[in-house]
C-alpha cells in the first residue's frame, strides 16, 4: 500500500508532511557570541573615534571653541549603540520573528517615520532627511536599513518556496518598493544602499536567475526617474566626469590631492593639511581622503582589509545559522556594510559619482552608528545559534 498523507494522497518521494515555516532546526541553546566580529567592530568604532578627532579638532576649536565637539556627540551615540548591541547580542534572535505583529510595526512604523519626514522635516544641505528632537536629530533612513534587512529575512524565511519562481521574487521586491521609494524621494544615496540589500537578500534565497534581469531594468528606470526629479543629482553626474572643470568639483579634487600627498605611509596622524579648510565633510563621508594623507597607502589598505575579515566573519555565521531566517539577517547586513565601503570609497577616489554615503564604524553620524551597533547586535545574536 502506497505510503500517504493524513489527507490521503500518495506522499512524494522524500516529502515530509511538515509546513515549510515549522521545518527549520533552530538551536535553543546558545553558545558563546563570534568574539572576533565584536572585536572587529569595537576595533573600527575606536578607530573612527580617533580619525574624528584628528579630521574635526581644528574646525570644533574654530567654530565651538570645543576641539573635541563632534567627537563627544559620536563617542555619545556609540556609547549608546554599544549597550544596544550587547544587550541584543545576548537575546534570542528568534524574538523579532516571533509573532506576526513584529512584521507590521517594522514595516509601518518605519513608513509613517519617513512619511513623517517627507511632510514634516526641516531643509538640510538641499534634502529634508532629519528630524529634530531638542538638540539631537534623528535620520529615520539609517532605521530603516535595519527594519528593511528585518521585513525581507521574515518574508524570505516564511516564503521560501515562493522565491523559487519569479511571482514570489516579484512580490517580495513589491513588498519593500514603498519603502525604498519614501527614502528614494529625498535621498538618494541611502535608496540606492536599500535596493542593494534587497537584491542580494532575494537573489541569495532564490535559484532563478533570469527575474533579477528584470529587476535590474526596473531599478535601472527608477534610478533614472529619481536622478530627474532633482537637478542637483545630474550636476553631480557633470562633477564627476570633469571635476577639474567644474564649479563644484573643489571637493572631489581637494580629496584626490589628500589621497595624492598620503604616499606610501602618510604624514602622521593629525598632520593632514586639507582639513584646514580646504576639504568640506572631512570628519563625515570624506573621511577616508584624510585617512590616506595622515596613514598614506598602508593605513588605507588596512583599514579595507579589516572591513574584508569583518565580512568573511559574517559569511561564516550565514552559512552556519541554526534557519533561514537568521541566515537572510547575517546576508542584509552583508550585502549593507560591503556595499556602502565600496560606494564610499569609490566616491572619495572619483570612480563613481559623488553621493553622500558614511563609511561604516568610522564617519561622523550619530544615527548611523547607533543603528549600525543594533546591526551588528542581530549578526552577533545568530552567531550565538550557529551549527
């Protein structure tokens, strides 16, 4: 007699009368947290305390009498962010997809804040993307890099046999288009960093390739609409082709000059000469011009290859995760720090247009590194359920 289901049709070969959401192994007993990721990462935290200081003591003891002034408000925001990640590091990672109500406040929550935003939030340097509490401001987007790295792992996880055909691929891009979109709106930058994340974590739980063909004309389009809609964005285009010539081109060649006079092994640290008024953002996304003037070619290369070991660790813990769901977590923040290094880097050496992107653990940005410590709170919780 052929082997059958409890609803009586013939059982496939190798089938389980299981529902996909109930199949996966999760580990309940944690074990100890990957040290070298928290090592890692307290290490670049530090690192960019130093190399805020260094790029901002002259401009703080100018503008504030206060030569430490920006750093006190990040070694602030660390602080916080570090408690943050502690305290998540040690909680089951499995909370956040727990119940269903957790996809519905991350993903209305993080929409009404952006709404909130868009309506609502002062002009700064050209975008509405802060919004200001008292005397700290608050940057909704960087939140949203989390939630969105959240929505995408609980859809994945509870969806995977769906994201095997290109109706399922669809729908879960369909899902996060309001999303990226709300930030595409008024920062460009941060909706391009958001697609990143999505397209990898999609792609990673699918085996099709042909959608993403797709999807890459959509984004593509989108891109192309969102660079319209505002003609500062195809000035930066210009700048970027002919820096030299351009009116605003003074940023990217005071960057290429600091890269130019680091040499091999820099000035020292705190001897840069272009944060003395000459490079705009220096403690913030043209950070890394300053790291190759003050530690020359060999601090950079160092600095990109701990970036490199932080990303092979986080590799390991994907691969090793107790399910799916922790998986697609570890994979988001995979496919947000490498990608936001390489769009940072590549704009203060001029390979690609010039956009307003921190590099992670060590710009300035005090809602950028406590979200990023949240992160890696949620990497360094799956780390805990690992195989």
């Amino acid at each position: 007699m052929a082997d059958r289901t409890n609803t009586g049709r013939p059982r496939r070969p190798g089938s389980t009368n299981v529902r996909p959401k109930n199949r996966k192994k999760r580990i309940r007993h944690a074990h100890s947290m990957d040290y070298a990721i928290l090592f890692l990462v307290f290490f670049l935290v530090a690192f960019g305390l130093v190399m805020i200081y260094s790029t901002s003591s002259y401009k703080g003891g100018l503008y504030y009498n206060d030569a430490g002034y920006w750093l006190k408000r990040q070694a602030l925001f660390a602080g916080l962010g570090a408690v943050a990640m502690v305290l998540i590091a040690n909680w089951d990672y499995h909370f956040w997809n727990s119940r269903d109500i957790f996809f519905y406040i991350y993903y209305g929550g993080t929409a009404l804040l952006l709404l909130f935003t868009l309506v609502f939030a002062a002009v700064s340097h050209g975008s509405k993307r802060w919004i200001s509490v008292g005397p700290v401001r608050f940057q909704p987007s960087e939140a949203a890099k989390v939630t969105l790295i959240l929505i995408l792992a609980i859809y994945i996880s509870d969806h995977v046999r769906q994201m095997q055909d290109t109706r399922g691929i669809m729908r879960a891009f369909l899902l996060v288009l309001p999303v990226i979109g709300l930030v595409g709106i008024e920062n460009l930058s941060t909706c391009i960093i958001l697609l990143a994340i999505t397209v990898t974590m999609i792609f990673v739980s699918s085996s099709r390739y042909l959608p993403f063909v797709a999807l890459g004309a959509v984004a593509v389009v989108g891109l192309g609409g969102l660079l319209l809609m505002a003609s500062y964005r195809l000035e930066r285009i210009k700048t970027w082709l002919h820096p030299e010539t351009s009116e605003k081109g003074m940023q990217t060649m005071q960057g290429l000059y600091a890269i130019g006079s680091g040499g091999l092994f820099g000035k020292g640290l705190g001897q840069s000469m272009q944060k003395m008024g000459f490079l705009p953002e220096t403690h913030n996304d043209m950070i890394f011009s300053i790291i190759c003037e003050e530690l020359g070619l060999f601090g950079a290369i160092c600095v990109i290859i701990l970036y490199f070991v932080l990303l092979w660790r986080f590799l390991r813990v994907a691969m090793k995760a107790s399910d799916l769901f922790g998986s697609m977590i570890v994979i988001g923040a995979i496919a947000h720090i490498g990608f936001q290094v390489f769009v940072n880097i590549g704009v203060v050496t001029n390979t690609i247009p010039n956009t307003g992107v921190p590099l992670p653990f060590i710009s300035y940005g005090g809602t950028s590194m406590l979200f990023l410590l949240v992160e890696m709170g949620l990497v360094l919780s799956v780390s805990r359920y690992t195989r």
